[in-house]
C-alpha cells in the first residue's frame, strides 16, 4: 500500500511534465542523472533481483529513452520510463506470460509496470534472442543495440543465421564490436550505444 501511494506522489509531482521535450532535457551530469533515477531506484532494484537484470543498465536505458519522465511518449508510440511499445516489447512479454493482448498504454504510463515489462524484456533478449554471446561487456552492449532496434537488425551485420552471428561476436575483441555496429542499418544503433555506456560509466 506504501508503495502504491509513493509511486502515486511521484508521478502526482512530475504530473506537470507531461510534455517534456526529451533531447531538450537530456544532460550527461552525474548529479542530474542521480537526481533523475532516484525517484525510480527501489522500483529498480525491485526488477533488477526478479529478473537478474544489471541495475545500472535499467537506469541508463531509463535515463537515455525518457530522462525519466514516466509520461513520455514517442512519435512511434513508445511509452514512459522505458519506452516500451505495446505491440512490440509489450506484446512479446504478454505471450511469455500467457496473457492475451498487450499492455495497455494506461498501464505502461504506471512506473512500476513499466519498470517490470522493460526489465523482463531486457531478460528475454539476453536468454534467448543474445544467448550464448560469453563476454559480459559485449553482452551489455549487444543487449542495448537489440534494445532499441531489435536483435534481428543487430544479428544480420554479422550473419544471416543466427548461430554463425553469435560465433563470430564471440570471436572478436570489443573494439571489434562497435566496428560491426557502427554498420548498422539504423544510425540511431550506434548514437544510442554510446549514450547508454556514458550514462552507464557516470552512475
């Protein structure tokens, strides 16, 4: 019941922000990114044990995709802290589930869900769609490339087939990694990565 009524007060005081502009408001100080993610760190932790997901990578995904306005919402219909669309991270989470649907956007609006959907999404990537990549620093980076344009897109600069994709990360040096990313179809993969190590490195 506390923390129902914590999370309410929370989004009661950040209520007025509803249309912050998020590129506007994104800075890379150490004490902004504090003072942005404390509202949010026991919801955090509370994911981050449930799942075995690495706490500072939930904060830096939720620091880079919405500087932690829990009303954000993207032209592409991506809502809140993590930025999670229905039909797509909410979808595949509601199936692993067994529930029928998608999240709702009123319910992706609520922090504690949407802390719990982006977490276990997080999860998914890394045990099924990433598994079997060893090096735990490329794992993270491999996991916040396929976070916001999709393993498939990630996997393909390396090979078709998954397997083979998969072999040759584990075969190369970091370094090597962000070569292939820097190849992305998507511009947004490579920016977005050295986003989220900054923020990563900061907290």
């Amino acid at each position: 019941m506390r923390l129902k009524t914590l999370i309410f007060s929370i989004i009661l005081i950040l209520g007025c922000n509803k249309s912050l502009n998020i590129k506007k408001n994104f800075s890379f100080s150490k004490k902004q990114i504090e003072k942005t993610m404390y509202h949010w760190n026991f919801l955090i932790k509370n994911a981050s044990n449930k799942y075995n997901v690495d706490a500072k990578l939930i904060q830096s995904i939720i620091y880079v995709e919405s500087s932690g306005n829990p009303f954000a919402r993207s032209s592409s219909n991506a809502i809140g802290l993590m930025q999670i669309k229905p039909s797509a991270a909410g979808l595949d989470i509601y199936r692993i589930r067994g529930k029928k649907g998608e999240p709702s956007i009123k319910a992706l609006y609520n922090p504690a869900i949407n802390i719990n959907i982006g977490t276990a999404y997080i999860r998914l990537l890394q045990t099924r769609n990433l598994f079997g990549i060893k090096n735990k620093e490329i794992m993270r980076y491999a996991t916040i490339v396929s976070y916001v344009n999709g393993t498939s897109a990630l996997l393909k600069i390396f090979s078709k087939n998954q397997h083979t994709a998969i072999k040759i990360i584990n075969s190369i040096t970091i370094k090597k990694f962000f070569q292939y990313v820097k190849k992305h179809p998507s511009k947004q993969a490579s920016n977005y990565l050295e986003k989220v190590i900054k923020v990563y490195q900061l907290i």
